[in-house]
C-alpha cells in the first residue's frame, strides 16, 4: 500500500480545459489557417481592420490588465484588436512571442508584431507593438507605453531599437 501511496504521488500537471474552451480555441485556430491559405491582399485588407481598431484606442490611458477604453496594457491592445477580426491570440506578449512566423526587419510590414525586452533586470520579452506602417527608413507601431499611454512610436527611437527583441507575423 506504501509503494503504492508513493508512485501515485509524483507530481503532474494537467490542463483541465471545458469543451467550450476547447471548442473555441478550435474555431480560431481553423480561423488563422484560412487566413494563411488566402490570397496575400486577404491578409493585407486583415491587417489594416486591425490597425484601425487599435488606433482608436490611441490616447487611453496605460492600466495593467486593461482591455478597455478605460485603461490599455500593451498585450491587451494587440489582444483586443486581432480579437475584433475573429483572430485569438495569447493574452500575454510573451505567449505572443511563440505565435506566428518570425520575420526579417526588412519582412515586417503593417499588421506584424514587434516584442521587445524593456526590464533589463530580467531578460524576457514583457513588451509588444502593432506595425501600423513601414516605409524605407522606419517601422511605426502602435502600443501601450507606462508613461504615455496608447501611442505610436518609431523603432528608430533609441530606446525601442536597444530593446527589440524580434518581429513576428501572425496573418
């Protein structure tokens, strides 16, 4: 009875999911593999809804967690704008990090995904931005600053091109 009280007590960790949840999960995925199967203008039309979206919460205040007008973190204006065109991404910019398909900086184009690691006491990617245009000299993204709230800024700044990490497309 010992031996059999010890072998059942290794630790395991097991996802409980419903199957509403899993049946949602399911629909956005089957969503993004159309989306890759499209025609490229498809995806393009795709990505400016989704830059429109998020560009009308420029100006909201920044609150940890916020998905609202009333408060935006930088995960949750992502979240929130591709949610809007039926596409489910992770809640956190990490978990955003591993969707997708990493791109050159001469790649991204608007819709894309920008991650950046701004806590140099812990080196893990804690930031993302939208590209809302490209040009030859620049990438502007769309994000949700601490200090400034919804805006959008250049990865020609200083501060944004010390600390990108990487881009990613998930259209």
């Amino acid at each position: 009875m010992l031996i059999a009280t010890l072998s059942s007590c290794g630790s395991r960790s097991r996802v409980i999911t419903t199957k509403e949840a899993q049946s949602r999960v399911s629909r956005s995925e089957k969503k993004l593999e159309r989306l890759e199967d499209v025609e490229p203008e498809a995806n393009v039309r795709v990505a400016e809804k989704i830059v429109k979206h998020a560009k009308g919460f420029e100006g909201t205040r920044y609150k940890f967690g916020g998905t609202t007008k009333k408060g935006m973190d930088c995960s949750g204006l992502v979240y929130v704008s591709f949610l809007e065109e039926g596409l489910s991404l992770p809640r956190t910019s990490r978990a955003m990090s591993l969707q997708g398909k990493r791109l050159y900086l001469k790649e991204v184009s608007t819709g894309d995904l920008l991650f950046f690691e701004t806590n140099k006491n812990k080196k893990v990617i804690n930031h993302v931005g939208l590209v809302v245009q490209t040009d030859r000299d620049n990438i502007y993204f769309i994000h949700s600053s601490t200090s400034k709230g919804v805006i959008i800024s250049s990865l020609s700044e200083t501060y944004w091109k010390d600390n990108f990490v990487m881009a990613r497309r998930v259209i």
